[in-house]
C-alpha cells in the first residue's frame, strides 16, 4: 500500500474523501446510521431533525460520495453506511470527537482495536492511522 506523503493522487482522493465528513448534517446522518444500522428517510429525519430539504441535499451528497447505499421498497427509501472503510472512518471520528472511546474504532479484535484499548482521543486516532 502507498502511503499518502508518496501519491499526490491518492492524497487528492482522501481529501474529497474527508470533504464528505466535514459538514454537521452529514455527519449527524453517518453517526446515525453506524449507531442504528439501516434507516428511511423518515425515520433519519425524526432522529437528526435535520428537516426534509436539507436532509434529501445531504444524503444526495453521501450518495454522490459513495459513502451511503439505498434500498428501495415502495415508495420509501432505506439508507445504509456503504462499506466497511466508510465505518471505520466514522467510528473513528466518533472515538476521537465523540464518546472518546477508542474501542469505538475496531470492535472486538483487530490491530486497530488492539492499538487503541490503552489510548484514548486523538492519541488513539493518531496512533492507529500512524498520523
């Protein structure tokens, strides 16, 4: 794997990447969806009260950026986190800027898991991602 200091293109990719999680709404809608598992767009407007145009302007942007999929049946629609690297990054955003967990990262076992049991906040984020 390369790291980012030696790609300029694969840096460029992460920043648009990290763009998507730089705005409140959207990362209410992502925290959301890792905490509940998959949702409607009702029920993601009655969790976040966002309120419907704003939501359906985020979720079109989480779309756009691959970090959501949708499920149709009838006329709702269901969104769910996308794949797993898209719940590592908001599971890390969570341990650093939310509960402070650093077992919020990797639940269960896994290097990352194992790095951050002893590290809490940015530490932990730092030291898992080598930052």
């Amino acid at each position: 794997m390369t790291e980012l200091w030696e790609s300029r293109s694969q840096a460029d990719v992460a920043t648009e990447k990290l763009k998507a999680f730089a705005q409140p709404q959207r990362l209410m809608v992502l925290s959301l969806l890792l905490s509940r598992g998959e949702q409607s767009v009702s029920a993601i407007d009655e969790a976040t009260g966002i309120g419907q145009p704003a939501l359906s302007q985020q979720l079109g942007e989480l779309r756009k950026s691959g970090m959501v999929s949708t499920r149709r049946q009838a006329k709702q629609v269901y969104y769910s986190l996308a794949d797993d690297a898209t719940e590592l990054c908001v599971r890390s955003i969570e341990a650093v800027f939310g509960s402070g967990d650093p077992a919020l990262i990797a639940p269960g076992s896994g290097v990352a898991g194992d790095r951050a049991k002893s590290m809490k906040g940015a530490a932990a984020f730092a030291r898992v991602f080598g930052v």
